[in-house]
C-alpha cells in the first residue's frame, strides 16, 4: 500500500491517546472512524477533542467553522466490525495491556483484508507478540505517539522482528502527514523517550520518599537546572502515575534492571488511586482548579 491510498483510518479507543490520534488524524484530512466499547465512552472521546478546540475558539485563535470540520469527519461507532469496515489503515490505542490488545489484533484480523497495516501506539509492550496474533506480522509495526497527540510531533516507529521495511516507509510517511517527526526505533523495551524518561522519573519518586527535597523543590531543579518544560512530577500527573508505573513494570519485567524497580511511593500513590490530574489528585492537587 502506498500513501496516496490511504483515505480512511480506524482509531480502536477514544480514551485520551485514542481521542488524540482521532483528531491528529482527521486534522490531516483524513475519514476517521473512533472506536470504543460503549457509547458513553465514545461520546467522551469527543468531548476530549472538542473540549480544547472550543477553547481555542473562545480566544480567537480557530474558527468554529474548522473545530466543526474536524468533528465533522470522525464517526464514533462501539462495533469492532462497523469501525474497521472500509479502513485503510488500523491504529490500536486501547488499554496498555498485552492480553487485551492480542485479542483484539485477533479479532480485526478476521475483519480487514490483508494489505490493511495495523499500527499499535504502545509504550513499551513487544510489537512483535502483538503482530504474532495476526496473519500480517510484516505488516504491523508500533506508533507511538505522545500525549497530547494533536500537539507534541514525535511519533515513535517501532519495527517489530517482522515488520517489512515497506511498512516502515508507509508509516513514516503517514507521520509526515500527520504533521509529525518520525525517528525509527528498532524493538527494544521501553523504545527511546521511555527508556530515558523512566529512571529520572522513578528516582523523583525515591527522593521525594526519602525527604531529599519537597515535590515542588524537586519539579523546580529540574525545570530551572535543565531547562524542562515540566518538572517530573508535574509530567507523572500529566501522563498519569497508574500510566508511568504499568511502563515501569514492563520495562523492569523485560530488562531486571533495577533502574526500572519502581519506587515504593508510586506504588502507594497509585494504590491510593492518586493518579494524577485525570482524577484530581496525584503527587499534586487539583481538585480545586
């Protein structure tokens, strides 16, 4: 498949990433087809990319017209079959869990002809036991993207053991498309961004759990002393601490590195369901924002 045929892209989630992708995808001007298991789900994933894009509207800096053209090409749909049906193109981004995804990757394998590429926007599991619950494993690869979607332009390409190098061209250049910065990474636990980003953020943990500094002090040395945007605190609540810690695992799982061993902190704060800013609580506070 060449890129100039791909007209119609299937997004299998509307959770936060899904919702993202859907956007990022239909901004580029593609048919975009949202999936989730139910309806309220669904709606929701629409609320995600018009909650913002409205809020765009307000300070003048989009028409309604353009947040209305790009709701206006993404069909939200909660049967598997329905929303695969007529893509050219498969994006996963449903729970980061390996059984979950294999069962799905078995299901759309039934559904979708063979040319039709499957990409995973996984953030650390093996591509290459995702593409082995298909008939197509040359034709699957990772697409990682980064949260939020629309905005940040990395995409992580991960080449699983069998991805053909056509399929790494398509993708690529899909990225482009999409407005993105593709770099090409060969399978490997945690890929690039996560196999840095881990261990700085897990050592945060440890610090803030051995009284070293306080949340706020340790977020601020690192913006002021590195030039970070967030400090790792505020990008843990960000991405979500329930996210950082299932990351951990794999990569400790995959590697036994003890950089990866998370913190015992992060483990009680996700215990406690302090999740970050998607709850209201997480290393921070934002009930009362």
């Amino acid at each position: 498949m060449k890129l100039e045929e791909i007209e119609r892209i299937c997004v299998l989630g509307a959770g936060t990433m899904g919702a993202g992708i859907a956007q990022t995808c239909s901004q580029a001007g593609y048919q975009v087809t949202m999936r989730d298991l139910t309806e309220e789900f669904v709606e929701s994933g629409f609320e995600r990319i018009r909650v913002p894009l409205e809020r765009r509207v307000r300070r003048g800096k989009m028409a309604q017209e353009d947040v209305d053209e790009i709701i206006s090409h993404i069909r939200g749909t909660t049967s598997l079959e329905e929303a695969v049906r007529g893509a050219d193109f498969v994006i996963e981004a449903v729970f980061e869990e390996m059984g979950v995804k294999k069962e799905v990757y078995q299901e759309i394998d039934q559904l979708c002809p063979p040319e039709v590429v499957f990409a995973s926007n996984t953030s650390s599991l093996s591509v290459t036991e995702m593409a082995s619950a298909t008939s197509r494993p040359d034709r699957f690869l990772g697409m990682h993207f980064f949260n939020p979607a629309p905005v940040m332009k990395l995409i992580e390409l991960i080449k699983g053991s069998e991805t053909s190098d056509e399929t790494m061209a398509l993708a690529r250049d899909l990225s482009f498309r999409l407005g993105k910065e593709p770099v090409v990474v060969k399978e490997s636990a945690g890929f690039v961004v996560n196999r840095l980003l881990v261990p700085m953020m897990n050592e945060a943990f440890n610090l803030l759990m051995e009284g070293v500094a306080t949340a706020e002090d340790i977020d601020k040395a690192m913006k002021l002393g590195t030039n970070m945007p967030m400090g790792p605190f505020e990008l843990a609540d960000f991405t979500g601490l329930d996210v950082g810690l299932a990351v951990m695992e794999v990569l400790y799982e995959e590697t036994g590195d003890p950089r990866f061993r998370p913190s015992p902190l992060l483990r009680q704060y996700v215990r406690a369901k302090r999740l970050g800013r998607k709850v209201g609580r997480g290393v921070y506070d934002y009930r009362g924002d």
